[in-house]
C-alpha cells in the first residue's frame, strides 16, 4: 500500500557534511524506492550545502514553529506517516500531529540520544567518570525518553542506545527499532581501486566541527595526542578536515608542528582514501560514529578510543586500535602505521565489518515491516502503550498551551 511520509527535519539534510545527513538521506531514498510519496518539512534556514530534494521526487516545505500555519498545512497535506527528525521536533509538533493527524503512524529517529552524549559531555567537563545513573537524574534524559514513549516506533542507530532503553529505562522493544546505517559493502573492485598502503601517507580525521565531540576530538588531538605522536614519529603529518569550521578552530593550524586543520573536503573519500591512518579520538559522544564508516569504505584502518568504537562493530574485530590510554593509543597507531601485513588486516576487518553489520537490503526490510504492522494494527499498538498515551495527555496540554501563548505574544 502507498504510503505518504511527512518527515518533520531539525534541518535540511547535507549528506556531504554530517552523518545525520546522511542517516536521513538513507530514510528518505528508501521511502522513495518503495514509491512511497514524501515531503520534507523544516524550520530550519537552508545553507548552500544541503542536497536538492526534488531531485529524487521530494517535496519541500519550509514551517514555523510555535505558527498554527502548520496546522492547516498538515491538515491538507493528511499523511500517513510523520517521522520526527530528533526529539526535539517531536516536542515542538509532535502534539500538533497528534490533534490534527491523530491516525497518521509518528516514527521518532532519534540520530543518537542527545542526553547520552551531552551528560557523558558533562562528565568529562567535570572531570568525573560517567554512570548510567547521572543520565536517569537528567532532565534532558527525561524528555529525550518521554519523546521516545509517545511515537509509535522510535530508530536507534546503535545496539548500545536500543539496549539501554530496554535494559535501563525499561522501555517496550515494540516501540523500538535497531536501524544502523543501512550500506552496500565496498565491490571486489571497488577494492582493487582503493589506493595501496604504499600508496598513503600520514594521519587524517573527519568530522562536522558543529558537533562538540568533533571540535573537542580536534583540540584534544593538537594539546594532547600529537604531541606525543609527533615526538614518537617526527615525520608523520595529521590533516583535519571537517565543515563548518570555526576561526578558533582554524588557529590550530600549525604547519611548523605538521597538523593541519583544512576545514570542508570537497570529498572525504578522497582526503580518508589517500591517508594511511584515520586517528580520531573522540572522548565523548553518541550513537554510530559516520568517520569510521568513511575510513572502513575507503580502507583506511582507524585508531580510536572506546567511545568512539562504541557500537560499531559487535563482536567483530576493530579495523584498528582502540584504546583509551593516550600512550597506548599512539604506540599502536605508530606499530599499525609501519606495520604492513597489520595494516592489511585492520583494512579487511573494516570491509567483513561493513558486509555484517550494515547490509543495507536486510535493516531496510526490518523497517518498511515494522512500519507495515504496526499501521495494520495502530489502535492496539497505543492501547498497549499507556504511558506513551499519558505522556501524550499532558504534553499536549502543556505544551500546545505554551506554543498558544507564545503564538500569541509574537503577533502583538
């Protein structure tokens, strides 16, 4: 059955520039290839970068937040599913949806959990080891799960996330998903044209610099790792690529001490298929980490902390280091770095990786059944969620009140 997909963004997708972009454009192209008619809506304001919709049969629509404008526009436009791109745009439309579409299917993609991130973000801050129990006295937490409990079907990108839900916050598995990054593995020649390990020189890193865990990486790197690393193997180079790079961050360029900091790639493939190692040691964050999957798809082997591996190849062999100790971490990056039959095999885990734990066929099935079932039987699926229809009571008696009242203050 045709289906019609309202797919409320936090913002415009820029696949070329974050792993969020790219997770929705993955969303959207399967919505399509199941002849599925979408539209994409944002409140957001549009950049240069973001990929042109309409060119894969998308429509578009810009909306307000706290405007009852969406409400006519949703109305009219009655589809039959909504997905909310992070939980935030669930908290500001999700009661909407629910008044005016109140038998349209709401998908929650929560990209990572923002609360886990960002406490684990101010445990580093405060100089603490992280714990479960700092994220149950969240707040942050506390709406991030309340999202969670009044969609009908929430997307987890990471095993870790989909288990602490069910195994901390003891959430319903029928109101989850584990949907990762849905991938082709790398072709036999695809392989064949990677470059050689000879063929590549030096350490490089990826990552959108509006994403703390990336700008912090960055800093940790230059005051921390390279210098161990440049003292240890003086003519190694690092070369730091990411868009949105900001002044502060762009100071860190020091060619003197060989770290480079170039801001937006034209083609990450191109910068992670040229270097011999992907150096990334990412101290806190969130969800499936897209650099690692670049640097697997180009064969660039990766040295990261466990954070940064967290979730992202199971039982599987890393495709190169993982360690917390910076010493350790340098130490092994080095051996890996001059170590060809190593390097050869870290570059193999990260193609099984792909092909195991990413096969975009199978996790792209999982979802369009999910959805299916539960549209067949929605009325049941909420009876059985009766926290989520309680949430769903006073969320929509609290915030559509406030949104009113703002709605109302910004015409006068």
């Amino acid at each position: 059955m045709q289906q019609h997909v309202l797919v409320i963004g936090y913002v415009w997708p820029e696949p070329k520039s974050s792993a969020a972009g790219t997770r929705m454009l993955q969303l959207l192209q399967l919505f399509r290839a199941n002849d599925w008619e979408v539209t994409f809506a944002c409140p957001a304001a549009k950049s240069e970068f973001i990929f042109d919709l309409r060119q894969i049969d998308i429509a578009v629509k810009t909306i307000q937040i706290n405007d009852a404008s969406f409400d006519k526009f949703i109305k009219k436009l009655n589809p039959s599913i909504v997905l909310f791109d992070r939980f935030m745009m669930e908290e500001q439309f999700g009661w909407r949806v629910a008044e005016n579409c109140p038998a349209a299917l709401r998908i929650l993609d929560t990209e990572d959990l923002h609360s886990l991130r960002k406490a684990r973000h101010q445990a580093l801050k405060d100089g603490k080891e992280f714990h479960i129990d700092q994220l149950k006295n969240y707040q942050l937490a506390q709406r991030e799960i309340a999202s969670v409990l009044r969609c009908d079907i929430s997307l987890l990108i990471s095993e870790v996330e989909h288990n602490l839900l069910v195994n901390e916050f003891k959430i319903d598995t029928e109101l989850l998903l584990y949907l990762p990054f849905m991938l082709e593995a790398p072709s036999k020649a695809q392989i064949e044209a990677l470059p050689s390990f000879e063929e590549r020189h030096h350490f490089v890193t990826i990552g959108n610099f509006l994403h703390a865990p990336n700008r912090d990486m960055v800093l940790y790197l230059k005051k921390e790792v390279w210098t161990i690393l440049r003292k240890k193997f003086p003519k190694a180079e690092m070369h730091i690529y990411g868009s949105y790079a900001k002044e502060n961050s762009l100071q860190l360029n020091q060619p003197k001490e060989k770290f480079f900091v170039h801001g937006r790639a034209e083609s990450a493939s191109e910068v992670i298929s040229k270097a011999r190692i992907l150096l990334a040691p990412l101290r806190f964050g969130a969800g499936l980490k897209g650099k690692f999957i670049d640097g697997m798809q180009n064969g660039t082997p990766c040295a990261t902390t466990t954070i940064g591996a967290e979730g992202m190849h199971g039982n599987l062999p890393w495709n190169g280091i993982v360690s917390d100790d910076i010493e350790t971490l340098v130490d092994e990056a080095i051996a890996l770095y001059t170590d060809k039959n190593s390097w050869l095999q870290a570059q193999q885990n990260g193609f099984e990786i792909l092909a195991k734990r990413y096969p975009k066929e199978i996790f792209q099935q999982q979802l369009l059944e999910k959805i299916q079932i539960i549209l067949k039987n929605l009325e049941t699926h909420r009876t059985q969620n009766f926290m989520g229809s309680l949430l769903q009571l006073h969320t929509t008696n609290s915030t559509k009140y406030m949104s009113k009242w703002i709605e109302e203050k910004n015409r006068k």
